[in-house]
C-alpha cells in the first residue's frame, strides 16, 4: 500500500564501503521527525524515525539544502507474511518559505 506524507527531514547519512568480509554497502539514510505514543499518558513530544532511502547518491542531492527541510514523502506498507513495515520510496523537498518582510 503506498501513500504519500508529509515530513521534516532532521537529517541524513549516506554510507557506502566495503566490509572486511568483502561484503559491499552503499545506503542513505533519512531521520524523520515523528511524534511519540502520547495514548498511554506516558509520551510527549518527538522522537525521530530512520528510513532507507536508495544508496549513497541520493546524499548527494539532498547535500546542499539547509537542515531541517519540509518534504513530501512516497511511503509504503510492505510485508513479508509476518512482519509489516514501512519503508521511504522517494523523497521530494518543498520550497522553503521566502522569510516575510519586517513590520
């Protein structure tokens, strides 16, 4: 099931290499503001939530905006039979506001 959300990007790390078992990786990763379970009483505020998002070129067009950026996310429920989760297809980042004029 996909859907689109909008998000606050805090963050993202791209990392890519080699292991010393010869295993390649190559991954960015993007920090969500997302609020916490306030339904118990026990929660307030934010916690962030990581998503993968492609390899280590996806960093790079992401590098230059100022941190923290508002974006619209294309997200997904997947499963594989016994686990659901949800995983970060494409990120588009909204124009920031043009800051207003003094009084």
């Amino acid at each position: 099931m996909k859907f689109k959300s909008m998000v606050k990007v805090l963050g993202m790390k791209s990392s890519s290499g080699t292991m010393d078992n010869g295993m390649v990786f190559d991954s960015t990763k993007v920090y969500v503001e997302t609020p916490l379970d306030d339904s118990k009483g026990t929660a307030k505020g934010y916690a962030t939530s990581e998503y993968n998002l492609g390899d280590s070129k996806e960093y790079a067009r992401y590098s230059k905006l100022n941190f923290p950026f508002e974006a619209e996310a294309e997200m997904e429920i997947v499963t594989s039979g016994k686990q659901t989760k949800t995983v970060m297809r494409s990120l588009v980042p909204l124009p920031a506001p043009i800051p207003g004029k003094a009084a």
